[in-house]
C-alpha cells in the first residue's frame, strides 16, 4: 500500500517538500504512516485514484485464485483484504504492516486474517508463500537505494514457483496528489501527514527481479476507475 492520487489545488508547486533525494522508508513511516489523520487521508486517496473498487486486484486475480498461502505486504487499512474476500479467496490470507495506526484498523477482520505487526525487512515467516503481493505503489515508500533490497526480500517470502505481484505507478506520470514531482521522484502533503516517493520504471523493475531470482511472466498497463494508468509486474520465483 501506498500513496495513491488526488488533485492538490492551491498548492505551490516550484519547490518539493525537503529534500527528494536523500530520505528513507523509516522517514515515510514516521511521517506519513504513523500520523493519526491517515485513517481518513488513504482511504480517501484511494477513491480519487479509483483503486477504492479493487480493480488492481481484479486485474491479477487468476494469478492468486490457486494460493494456499498469501501474503499481503502493507496492508493499510484492508483495502485489498477486502477485495480478496469479494473474490471469495479460500487461501490463508497473512498481511504485515508497520504502521500501528493501521494495525489497529485491520482488527477489523478478527479471524479472517494474520496481521504480522512489523518492517516487513525484518519479517521471518515460517513457511514459504505461494503468491506475494505488493499493491498500489508500494515499493515507491522506498527510495531507490532501497528498493533493490526490497524485491530481494520480498522474492525470498516465496516457494519456488511462488509468484510475487507488485503495482507501480508510471514513470514519469506525475501523482495527481504530488505537491512536487521531478522525473521520477515526488513529494506529497496532506493534513499533517508528508511522504517522499520514488516511482520505478520498466528497465529499473526488471533488473531488480533479475537479481533477486525472479522471472518475469506478465507486466502490463491497466487504467483505474478514475482513468488512471498503472502498471503490475507478475514474477515468478526460479
């Protein structure tokens, strides 16, 4: 889960918010993730970028339908349990999520689910997974430095033939909710809560599954509800 896209008016946009090359995921975390006023200003980015209906999830649901084992990394507020469970998804469903505020807010599924409360970077799972899933830009709370590593992570959660499904925004499509945007990084503001994003391309995505044991079986642009492009990425663990 990540920041999603929302049209900023009366917003100056000649100078980002700090700096965007130096920051780190823990400084999303802190500022962003973990402020109170994220309960409301997710959810309601999800709705002005149309990803509130699940269509994401809609889109690579043959890829998941067969799991036994799922992982869901950053869950937020539940917005894709929900649409696993539109789906009716029989397998065991796992999330991690960093952000206590959140944390609180997944409650809301009691049994249906197991919340890992925890930096998905020092997560241990007991078993492999069949199909990993990082949604609505995820990988973008991490710098570039960063996100190397992640992938890495995140291909290792799997079993041989597990696949991991990540969505990106484009590069070099601005976040309409960017109060700044330079090639592919931005920043964003909203009441209170600020985060820095750093949108993948193509080329970057395929060299990061390259070293982290990944092959690529599908990536392809969809539009949102609210005629947005995004991109998802298929891997397979080799």
């Amino acid at each position: 889960m990540s920041i999603s896209e929302e049209k900023i008016s009366s917003v100056d946009d000649s100078a980002p918010d700090g700096d965007l090359l130096h920051w780190t995921n823990d400084d999303n975390q802190h500022a962003y993730y973990n402020q109170p006023a994220i309960k409301q200003v997710l959810p309601g980015f999800a709705v002005l970028g149309g990803l509130d209906s699940g269509c994401d999830i809609d889109a690579v649901f043959d890829y998941i339908a067969s799991a036994k084992r799922l992982l869901e990394v950053g869950a937020g507020y539940g917005r894709v349990v929900d649409a696993l469970l539109r789906h009716s998804f029989t397998g065991a469903v796992e999330v991690v999520e960093r952000s206590d505020v959140f944390c609180e807010e997944l409650k809301r599924f009691g049994d249906k689910i197991t919340v890992h409360h925890q930096d998905v970077r020092g997560f241990k799972p007991d078993e492999p997974y069949d199909v990993v899933l990082s949604m609505w830009s995820g990988i973008s709370d991490f710098p570039s430095a960063e996100q190397p590593g992640l992938v890495q992570t995140l291909s290792g959660f799997l079993c041989v033939g597990g696949r991991l499904i990540l969505d990106t925004s484009v590069a070099g499509q601005k976040p309409l909710n960017a109060r700044f945007a330079a090639e592919q990084a931005y920043s964003i503001l909203k009441d209170g809560c600020s985060a820095k994003g750093y949108i993948p391309s193509e080329v970057e995505m395929l060299a990061y599954a390259k070293k982290a044991s990944l092959a690529m079986v599908r990536h392809f642009t969809y539009i949102t509800a609210a005629q947005r492009q995004r991109k998802l990425y298929v891997f397979e663990r080799v």
